[in-house]
C-alpha cells in the first residue's frame, strides 16, 4: 500500500483472506477484492462473490464497495505469549480448533465441504467436553460446552450455514455457544447446518455483541478464519466497517434482520 496502490486483489482462500486483512492494517482507502480459490470458500459466500473465475473478475473490477465490520483477537500463542490478530470472517474457540487443524493437515482431496464434515466427525469422537466461561458484552455463559464461536460471516467449515442471521456490517458478532452435545445430537443436526436449519436447538444459543470473552480451566485452541494461530484465554473484538469489500452490484445494501 506504500507503492500508492488503492485495490488489493486477493486470490486464493480464507487463509489469504485472513493474511491480507492483518497486511492492511490500518491502512486507509484500500479496497479489497477476492478471486475465490482453495478449498474452503466460506468468506466469500455471505457476500455472493462467484466462485467461477469470470464472475469474480469481474466483482472485482466493478463490484460495489461495502464497507463490513472485522475482528481483533487477543489471544495465547503455542508458545504461551499474548498476541494480537485480525480476522475478516469467524473467531472461535474450542472443538472447532482441532477440527480446523484436522481438516488443514488433511489432503482435502475430498473438497472443503467432505474435508471439514470428516475432520468434525473424526476430532468429535475424541473430544473430552470441559466447563466453558463466555462473556458477551454484558451477557455471561458458564458450563460444559464444546465450542464457542463469535461470526462475523454466516459460513463456516466449507459451506456450514452457522449463523443465519449474521451481518457483517452491524458492528455486532453473532455468537453461538454450543453446549454439551451428544453423537446423536451431532448426528441429527450436522447434516441441518449446511442449510441453516439447525436452530433453534436446546443446546444451542445465539447471543449478539461487539466483545466477546472466552477462557477455560484448560487452554483450548482457537480459530481465525480456519487458522490456528494459539489458545485461550481469548478476547475477540469487533471492529465497525473498518474494511472496504468489492462485492457483485446490487448486494452492496445490508438486509433488515
């Protein structure tokens, strides 16, 4: 951006997204632009960026500009030093970690969707569910959950319809706490995410709120846009319409909830 450069094209995944974001940092009047590539899509689908590379050139080149919210994450690195992290997409905390980390070691020769529905199966089985503290803004969890995930996108895990009812330019993170679920409640309700008809769910709760907090007897490994950068404890913050986005003409208005 130092070269004067004003629109940022971005082709690859949501680990390229996730790099560029934390490259522009506060950089001002630079736009970004994403020719969808890689496996896992899930940023570019809350927007309708195409996916077919003619489509998204095009986006790219006369797209609307929306201004969205991001994410700031503070957290535990491996090495057990806090560290600072922004994320254009999803922060959790939790099961969902391991199952990042699972599907990234993976071949995903399978695709992102079989990668990520696999690797939750397989890290599922083996998890030992553990008592949970979530603060969002006001409002406190505290109990036996497997996962806690503040979204700024609706899509998740290669294609998972999360949260629904997200937006990204609300200046608020849907936050959806997930309890202590059985292998039946996983088997009846994982086929469900990937339409968006999972909730409600008694085991299930969405929040809304600009600061979410997350911290555990035991450190667990955290997740930005399907990176595993450390571990809890963890502060995930939103950051209001701090990114300028090309997105297909037409879409660029953010719909009533």
């Amino acid at each position: 951006m130092r070269s004067g450069a004003t629109r940022l094209v971005v082709v690859g995944g949501d680990g390229s997204v996730h790099e560029a974001v934390n490259g522009i940092g506060d950089a001002e009047g630079v736009e970004l632009a994403v020719i969808p590539r890689g496996t896992g899509w899930d940023f570019v689908r809350t927007f309708g960026i195409p996916r077919d590379l003619d489509g998204a050139i095009e986006v790219a080149r006369d797209g609307d500009l929306r201004l969205i919210d991001l994410g700031l994450a503070t957290f535990r690195t491996w090495a057990g030093e806090e560290a600072q992290s922004r994320f254009a997409n999803v922060a959790s905390a939790g099961i969902s970690g391991a199952i990042a980390r699972r599907a990234n070691d993976s071949s995903k020769a399978l695709g992102g969707r079989l990668s990520y529905y696999w690797a939750t199966l397989v890290v599922f089985l083996a998890w030992t569910i553990g008592e949970l503290r979530v603060a969002v803004d006001e409002e406190v969890r505290q109990g036996r959950m497997i996962d806690v995930m503040a979204c700024n996108g609706r899509y998740l895990g290669g294609g998972m319809l999360m949260c629904p009812e997200a937006e990204p330019d609300d200046g608020l993170f849907d936050v959806m706490t997930i309890g202590e679920v059985t292998k039946r409640d996983l088997a009846f309700v994982l086929p469900k995410v990937y339409r968006g008809k999972h909730l409600p769910h008694p085991r299930l709760e969405v929040l809304r709120g600009a600061t979410v907090t997350v911290d555990a007897d035991e450190p667990l490994p955290i997740e930005l846009d399907g990176e595993q950068p450390g571990t809890t404890p963890a502060r995930f913050e939103i950051l209001p319409r701090s990114l300028r986005l090309r997105v297909p003409r037409g879409s660029s208005e953010r719909r009533p909830r």
